[in-house]
C-alpha cells in the first residue's frame, strides 16, 4: 500500500517542489520506517480513495493522545476537477466523528492553506526544531546554510522597498 502512495505522491505538485513523500530516497525511507513505527505503536492512520482499484487520494495520519495529526496528503493530479484530497477529507471526519471514538480532533498541520480553511478557522502557531549532533558536517553545513537564508529573507523586504 505504501508503495501505491508513493507512486501517487510522485505525480502531484509537492512532487514538482521536492516535498512528496516519494521526493527521495531519504523520504521513502523516512516515511516507510515511521508507517511501521505507528503501525507497531497503534497510531498509524492512512486515508485513502479510490474509484474503483485506482488510488485517487491519500493521507498519511497519525493517530495520537485523541488527534488524528495529518503529515502528508496528495491526489491524483487526473481527479482534480472533483476535488478528491476534499472528498477523502470528508470521508475521514465521517468516519471518525459520529461514533464513540477516541479522536477528538483531525489537526491538518503544516501552513494554513486555503484547501484547509474551507473546513475550519481556527488556526495554531507551530515551531520547527532541528535537532543535530553539533560534530556533524552536516549539522554545520545545515545550520550555516539556514543562517544564510535568514539573512536573506530579512533582505528582501528591505530591497523590495
């Protein structure tokens, strides 16, 4: 099944901007050993749509401590004229709401996308924290790079003036 996202996620927009879950061989992976990580914990959580045998649709979601946590979503870029990441979106709060279940609330994550404000308005503010060796070349490299693009962020506005 995972294999059948990732084929999905490589024909999708996220693919085009190298953040699908197919994006690289890294991601795979990444994303393959936390699928079997929640599976073995109970929190793993995928929606999916098809029609008929065909994958239209997926989110990868992990259940947790009564939130259902969307990481990853994408859709068949040929089912785009009926809106099936909205359809799939349906179907799981559907699924999860009317019964006695233990999820409380689906947390769409990431930014606020136009896509997730038609179902709420309510909105979080989330931190993002790299945690590395501080020896690794790669750490180094990373931080300087992030560094780098910070100083060009702050600089764009003030050239844009």
């Amino acid at each position: 099944m995972l294999d059948e996202m990732f084929e999905l996620a490589s024909k999708g927009w996220a693919a085009a901007r190298g953040t699908a879950i197919s994006s690289t061989p890294t991601l795979r992976d990444f994303y393959r050993d936390l699928a079997l990580l929640a599976q073995r914990k109970g929190w793993l959580h995928f929606g999916l749509l098809r029609n008929r045998e065909r994958l239209c649709a997926f989110e990868f979601n992990i259940s947790y401590h009564g939130r259902l946590y969307g990481l990853k979503t994408a859709y068949d870029p040929a089912f785009s004229s009926i809106g099936p990441g909205h359809v799939l979106i349906w179907k799981i709060l559907d699924s999860l709401f009317p019964g006695p279940h233990l999820i409380e609330e689906f947390d769409l994550g990431g930014t606020d996308a136009a896509y997730k404000l038609r179902w709420t308005s309510l909105t979080r503010t989330y931190s993002k924290m790299h945690l590395f060796n501080p020896a690794s070349h790669y750490a180094q490299s990373l931080f300087q790079f992030e560094c780098l693009l910070r100083k060009v962020q702050e600089a764009l506005p003030k050239a844009q003036k």
